[in-house]
C-alpha cells in the first residue's frame, strides 16, 4: 500500500508530506518544485496492544509514545498537477502515470483561495474548483484510455484486461456495471454511460480524500465549510512541521494527532509566537489534521488493520517485545500474515495462535484489527 500526496503547485503538499515524513524535500513557491516523486513513511496512528500485555513495546520499525503506536506508511509526493494532464499538458503524463502507484490519494487543497489553478498567488480563488478539477482529470484518463481501445473491446474480460495495471478486475467491473444499472453488452454502452463507468470506477481503484490545508490563513474561513461538507479535513500542514521540528529539538511535548502540546524546553520570542498562533488552531480544529487525515486514508478509505506477529512470549530474538505491527489489507486471513513475514512461513504454515486468547487458528481465519499472532510453522 501507498498512499500518494498530490494538488496543485503552492498548495502546500510539499510541505504536507514533509510534515508527515520529516524529509528535506525540496519546497519553494514556484511551479514543479517537485518534479521527480518523494517518498517517505508517514506513520498512521493507533493505541498499541502492549497495555493488553502488561508490558512496554520496542518496535523495529516505527515508534511507540505513552501507548500510542505509530505504524509505518509508505508516502509519494507527486509533480504539481495543472489543468490538462490527461492531454499531457505540464508534467502530465508522468504525473498520472506515478499516481497509480498509489492505493489512494490525499488532495492538498488551498482552502485560503490565495493561489490560482495553476498555484499562481492571487485572492479569493474558489478552492472548490481544485477540487473538481483533479476529479476530472482523474475521470478523463481513465476515460481517455478506454476510449483509445474501444472498438477493439467487446466483453467484460477485454476491459479488464486493458485496465489490470490500473488495479482493475472483473469484480470491480460487475459491481460498477450493476450499480450504474448498465447493459451486459458493452458496446450498447452510448458514450454517457462509458464517461459514467469510468468516473465510478477510478473512484473504486483510486479514492480521493480531500487535505483542506492552510487553515492558519484567515482567509480560510471563507471556504472551510463549504469544503467539509465536500468530505475534507481541515488541516495546517506547517504548524504541523513546526510541531514536529519543536519536538524533536526538545524544545515541547507533542505527539502527533494530539490537540495540546506543553512546552518543555526554553523558547525565544519569535517561537512563543508562532506556537500561540498554533495554539489558536488546535482549539478551533482539535488537532493539525495531519495525523487524522492519514488515519481516515488507511483505516477507513482502504480499510486496512494493524496486526502484530510476534513469538509466544512477545519477543523477537533481539529481545525486542513487540516488534513488529503490520498494516493489512481487509479480508487477509492468517496464512496472508504468514507470507508477509517470510515465504518459508507461508510455505511450511501449520496453523496460528491468537495470542490475546490462546485460541488455534486455521490458514482461513480472518484477522481483526489489534490481532497478536503467533505463526507456527514446520522448521
């Protein structure tokens, strides 16, 4: 799973994914500062299963705070996107061609309206138009790549087969076809229905949540309401980066997706500032947003479930105690988790053990969220 980070220039994703990743990308106030994709880990939020144990974790990958357990994540920051890509306008075609490395996409939008569609600066943009114009041109490839092949597809399994490196399969057909009360003969389809199929399904395989950033604008408060009730979260991608570089120069206590921080360390005149002013946010927003946004993309857009695979007594050989949590698709049963660890495990599985109840498990038992999972396998 990754999940890509993408809006116009000057939107402020850069600073979105640096926030999320603490990464040195590249950020400047003009068009295609990114041109190539970043990619970092973000971490999605979680309560950890170690108060469940009794015990205090050591994760290998990611890191654990009063409880509190942050799970790795992969993150793409994309090229600038601009009206026109699917025609290959601007970095176009390799900007839609590096979106579907992502599972979904997080859209920075300048809910100030202080940039044009093209991130030029300028006053009282209506952001609602970035919103709609990175659904057309999402809807306009998939639809410009159907088209390109139509005449040469006449059943089902043809689209399939165009479309499978786009994650489309004959299951996400069906359900399209039949929620869009479509004929099973795709060449009674007039061209509507063709745009419509391809709308739904770019939204099945490639599902948008919206970032409202730079809410510490005033400006913002034109726009904000109109844009939560379009599905998007509220958020400050630079106070967020200001949280994070405070702490970890000890300079306060902030653990990501929290609304308060206290400070621990001396600050300047210039800092109590800006930390004030990030004060007034979290009381009208409780949180960045940041962190919240990131959770809502992977546990309720993709429904994906954190699962913990450790050794009987919680430990890896190192002696860490609860190494590892894994991010899972929905529906992965135990053998899944077995291959995710190590082909052997998955080739030699016998059977599981849920360690919360010492229950045995089949291959075919579906994990949950928060599952402790022993493997056993033939060695």
């Amino acid at each position: 799973m990754k999940i890509g980070i993408v809006g116009k220039p000057n939107a402020g994703k850069t600073t979105f994914f640096k926030a999320l990743t603490l990464i040195d990308a590249k950020i400047a106030n003009f068009p295609f500062t990114t041109i190539n994709p970043n990619v970092g880990y973000g971490f999605v939020r979680v309560n950890c299963v170690e108060k469940d144990f009794g015990v205090k974790c050591n994760p290998k990958y990611g890191y654990c705070i009063d409880g509190k357990r942050f799970v790795p994540v992969e993150l793409i920051d994309v090229a600038g996107l601009v009206p026109g890509a699917h025609l290959g306008r601007g970095m176009g075609n390799k900007f839609l061609n590096d979106l579907m490395q992502a599972s979904c996409l997080i859209h920075v939008v300048d809910s100030s309206g202080t940039t044009d569609e093209e991130g030029k600066e300028c006053s009282n943009h209506n952001p609602l138009k970035d919103v709609e114009f990175l659904e057309k041109e999402l809807n306009m490839w998939f639809f410009s790549i159907l088209e390109k092949n139509w005449k040469k597809i006449n059943k089902k399994e043809e689209i399939a087969k165009q479309l499978s490196g786009l994650r489309v399969n004959l299951d996400v057909i069906n359900e399209v076809i039949t929620k869009l009360n479509l004929d099973e003969n795709i060449n009674k389809w007039n061209n509507e229905e063709k745009f419509n199929f391809a709308r739904l399904l770019r939204e099945k395989v490639l599902p948008i949540l919206i970032a409202a950033n730079k809410v510490d604008k005033k400006e913002s408060d034109r726009w904000i309401e109109e844009l939560i009730r379009r599905g998007a979260i509220p958020c400050s991608a630079e106070a967020e980066l200001a949280l994070r570089n405070a702490a970890k120069k000890n300079l306060i206590k902030y653990i990501p997706g929290d609304a308060n921080f206290s400070v621990i360390g001396n600050l300047n005149e210039k800092q109590i500032n800006v930390l004030n002013k990030i004060k007034s946010i979290l009381k009208k927003y409780g949180s960045t947003g940041l962190q919240k946004i990131l959770n809502k993309a992977v546990f309720e857009i993709l429904n994906y479930i954190v699962v913990y695979p450790v050794s009987k007594d919680l430990k890896d050989k190192e002696g860490n105690i609860l190494p590892d949590a894994f991010l899972m698709p929905p529906n992965s049963t135990t053998l899944d988790l077995a291959y995710r660890i190590h082909k052997d495990f998955g080739d030699k599985f016998i059977s599981a053990i849920n360690l919360k109840t010492n229950q045995r498990l089949g291959r075919d038992y579906k994990l949950r969220n928060n599952d402790v999972i022993e493997i056993i396998y033939k060695k």
